[in-house]
DNA sequence: GTTTTACGTTAGCATATCCTTACGTTAGAG
DNA sequence: CTCTAACGTAAGGATATGCTAACGTAAAAC
C-alpha cells in the first residue's frame, strides 16, 4: 500500500493517470504532454504506475498503449476511506465510553 | 500536495496519525507503540507531519503533546475526491460527445 | 535483409528518505 | 546551581527516487 500510495504522490504520474483515464494513449504521445522530462523519464514513470497495478498496457505493433485500471483506483479509495472512517470510528466509540462515563459519574 | 501525499504513504506515519486521531499523546507514549524503531525515528516522523500541517504540537512543560490537525485531513480528501472526481467528469463529458456523434452519424 | 519506429532498459549521477548514534535544549526537581 | 526528564536536531550511512544519456529490442516499412 505503501508503494502505490507514493505512486500517485509524484504530480507528473497523477498527470498521465488523468490523462489517460477516459482514453487510452500510446507511450509517445502521453510523453509529448511533458516536454520537460525525456521519453525515458516517462517510460519510468509509467513503468512505476505499471507495477503497482494503477495503468494497463496493451501492446499494438511496436506501439504500447495505456489506460487506468478503475479497480485498483477504486481499492486505493477504497483503503482510504475506511482510513479515515476507521479513525472516526474510533472517535466515535471513545465519545460512547464518554458519555457512558459522565452517565455513570 | 506532493509532500502531504509522500507523509501518509508511510504506514509508521499512518499508525501515528491512527494513535492520535481521537486524542492528543506525548511523543514519548507515541514512540512506545514503535519499539522496532528509535525515538528519534518518531521524532523526525512526527517532524515530517507537523511540517505538512497534519499534525498540531502543544507544549506543556517539557512535554509535547500531538493531536490530528482534522482541516487538513478534510483538505487532503478534498482534493482526493475532486482528483478522482474530474476524471469522472472528463469520463462522462466524452461520453457525451460520444453520444452525439453517435446521434450525426 | 536492412532500416525505421516506438518503445523499454541500463548505467550513472544528484538528491531525498529512513534510520541510528551522538549531541543540544528547555522545563522542572532537588 | 546542578541534575534529570522529555524532547528535538545534526551527522552520517544505506537505500530509494527521478532524471539524462546511451544502449537494446521487437514490429513494421522498404
């Protein structure tokens, strides 16, 4: 969880994913929307999202294409959400154990 | 948004910010919960999440009490949601385009 | 078969991260 | 004032990250 987690903190790799989230895109024009980096830096990039599950490649001739995989996005949020609801429900049961306490005092 | 992403994608900040969600600890009972790792692991960890706003210091003496700064948390999912959110939309939007070209066709 | 095209992969460098050990620092105890 | 408690901070090492430049490779074009 950790790796996928500092997968999407990189503002570039959260770029390709929105980039290529409606529409699949072939490596060389998802690099052409970062005129910056080199080719190779965004090879890496996309082999980091690859890796952890988050971008499906599709191979075509010599070209490769790459879209979002929705289910791991939807188990990042997935994982997130029950982080912070877990934490409030944490908060939740410590406000029951205050009440019962103030009833009982 | 890089840096606040890169501090909860470390499940030793993760737990920290689960151990003081509901109420405020002193370093030292939070380093307590850690016994693999030196205080003062804890105390660059808590470093990185103050630095990010996630956490809230109070002194008291020579202690330092921590607690969840709640309006970043509430930020970060903000800007989660709208992350996961826009793609939706751009999603639906080219469904829409899609739609009508279906209809000229 | 040779050459392009569209890629990934490797080597190597600069910087960042996570850790331990050692050294401040501040508040209170004696 | 001296000592201790509860901390942070600095130094330094191992490993990870992000990048460029150079090289490798498979498919298609010629």
């Amino acid at each position: 969880m950790d790796t996928l987690l500092k997968a999407i903190a990189d503002t570039k790799r959260r770029d390709i994913i929105r980039l290529i989230w409606a529409r699949e895109l072939p490596a060389a024009e998802i690099a052409e929307y970062f005129p910056d980096v080199t080719r190779s830096a965004i090879s890496q990039h996309l082999s980091v999202l690859r890796k952890n599950g988050v971008i499906h490649e599709r191979r075509e001739g010599t070209r490769r294409f790459y879209s979002v995989n929705r289910g791991e996005i939807v188990k990042l949020r997935a994982f997130l959400d029950s982080f912070w609801s877990d934490s409030l429900e944490r908060l939740r049961d410590l406000a029951e154990v205050s009440e019962q306490q103030q009833g009982a005092s």
